[in-house]
C-alpha cells in the first residue's frame, strides 16, 4: 500500500550538514501494523514527516496505493492517510467540543449534512469505549487516556487507509497503554486499516506484525514475519549504552547459540572479539511479553490472569519479558 524508495533527508544544523535518513527502503501491506523503533535523533520522527508530507525529502519516491505522493497533497491522500500524536492534545483545540474537533476532518473533506456528522461521531465514540455523550464535553475534562481515544476517533472519522501514530501510548499509564494497543488490533481487523507506529518503546514494537530498528538514519535490524532483506542496510549494528550494557537483535543473539558467559578478546579502540567461554547455555525462551503474577506494591498474588489492577492496593500491573 505504501512504498519507500531510497528515502534520503539532510538538514543544515549550525554549519553543518546533518544525514537524518540515508537511502530509506520500507514496504507497507494493506492491515499491516508496523513499528519503526529508534531513540531520539535516530531518524524515526524524519521519515514520519515525509510520509505526512510535512517533510520534502531531498532524494528517493513515496508511493501511495500506486500513485506517487507529493509535499502538496490533494484532499483524497489527506483523507486517507491521518496522524496520532503522543500528546493529543496537539490535535484537539480545548475551546471546542468534541464533536467539533472529531467532526473538523468531515467539513474540511466537505460533509455538511449535520445529522450525519453527530452520528458518524457518536458511533466512533462508542467504538473507541466513549459514550456519545462526550460529544457535548471539551478535552480539558477528559483524562489522558480519554483524550488519546478521541484522537483516535479524530483519525478514523474520514475512514482512512493508513494511520502514523508517533508514540500513541506515550502520555499514558501502562494499562491504558495496552488498552490502546488492543484497540489498535481491533481497528486493524475492523476498519481495514494499515497502522504504522513510530516509537522507542519495544513493547510497542512486540505487539506489531513487524517492526524496523532504525539507527543513525539508516535500518539496522527488522524482526516479525515477511522480513524484506531490503530494508535492512548492508551491515549489522549493535548497542553498547553509557553502562557497558550491549544490545543484540533476537535472530542476532540466535546465531551465536543463545545467552552464555563470552569473553573479550583483541580489545582495542574502537573494535573488540567476542568468544564463547561456557559450554552451559542458557535456552532461548521465546521473546514475548507478559504480566507479573504477583504485585510488585504488596506481594498479593493476581487471581485474575487479565486483571490490571491489583485486587488488594489497587496498584497497576506492570508487564514483563517472559
């Protein structure tokens, strides 16, 4: 539904010429929900602009349902492909109601006939696990979670092919996070929508079909199903953080045999050898996500293997690597 071809951006940054994004490739499939994962300056936020057209990029082509996007999209393209933000109230104008903000896309897009805009809003409303009564509410009354529903509905209102959401859950405690999360799945299955998710949350990239690391402007590593090779750039990168801590890529840490006890070996600037030193492996488990089963606050253990919250303190729940 998407194609990126060879995607390159630079910026002039005090007398200096910054790469953002080198030679991008990227695929989007119709009902496909798809990550891009980076920290800040990796990249991420750059390509999502191009793709909203708020960005020319200075090299490569973006094809949208076969037809090539420009910076200066026509109505049909702005309707089809819409934007989630991280704060949403960067979407939503607290000097109107809900209605108003969620309906604004419809007039702009030239539906007029107002009983049909209140139902189609109080429907999504619904949808999103509102009550068409908030369509009479302003955003200052609703809390952070609430608010992000209502710029989901906002996206959905011009039933759109696609949509961006640059750190969806970001503004959000954990539960409501993956609340929204699932509401994105069902979304996927309802509505035929396609989500791409710009985040640097992994979580977030574990509950995609596939997701990209993108790193120094180029991708380094791509996980889940249907891998394209051509995303990828020519070598593999790893991480080594402020701490010492080193972060390789599940198929990465796969090909050397699992975790273990490795030693360094011809340590010098700039490069190192890394050489198994225990026959005792640990087994790969698989890399999915979970909760505790136990609360973290005051021990009580979680009768209710979906429960959020806990019974007892009422503290939330958090999830973990299983």
């Amino acid at each position: 539904m998407i194609k990126i071809s060879n995607i390159s951006k630079k910026f002039l940054i005090k007398n200096s010429i910054v790469e953002a994004l080198k030679s991008i490739n990227l695929t989007i499939e119709e009902n496909d929900c798809f990550a891009i994962v980076g920290e800040s300056g990796s990249g991420k936020t750059t390509l999502a602009n191009i793709i909203l057209g708020i960005y020319q990029q200075d090299k490569g082509e973006i094809w949208f349902e076969n037809n090539q996007l420009y910076r200066k999209r026509n109505l049909n393209q702005r309707k089809l492909i819409q934007y989630v933000q991280q704060n949403p109230m960067s979407t939503l104008n607290p000097k109107k109601t809900i209605l108003s903000t969620i309906a604004l896309p419809l007039r702009i897009h030239k539906v007029v006939n107002t009983n049909e805009i209140t139902e189609r809003v109080k429907k999504l409303l619904s949808y999103v696990g509102l009550e068409p009564e908030f369509i009479v509410r302003y955003p200052d009354t609703l809390s952070g979670g609430q608010k992000q529903r209502v710029a989901i509905a906002r996206a959905l209102i011009t039933k759109p092919r696609i949509i961006l959401a640059d750190e969806p859950t970001g503004s959000v405690d954990p539960v409501t996070s993956r609340e929204i999360l699932r509401l994105f799945r069902e979304i996927i299955e309802q509505f035929n929508v396609s989500f791409l998710i710009v985040t640097h949350s992994r979580e977030i990239a574990e509950f995609s079909d596939r997701s990209l690391e993108l790193l120094d402007g180029r991708f380094v590593a791509e996980h889940g199903s249907n891998i394209d090779i051509s995303n990828l750039s020519n070598s593999r990168r790893i991480i080594v953080d402020q701490t010492g801590n080193m972060t390789l890529p599940p198929e990465i840490l796969s090909e050397i045999g699992g975790p273990g006890v490795f030693e360094l070996t011809n340590v010098e600037q700039d490069q190192m050898n890394i050489m198994r030193v225990s026959d005792e492996k640990i087994e790969l488990d698989a890399t999915s996500r979970g909760l505790v089963t136990n609360c973290p606050a005051c021990g009580n253990e979680y009768e209710d293997p979906d429960s959020d919250t806990c019974s007892k303190c009422g503290a939330l729940r958090p999830s973990i690597n299983n």
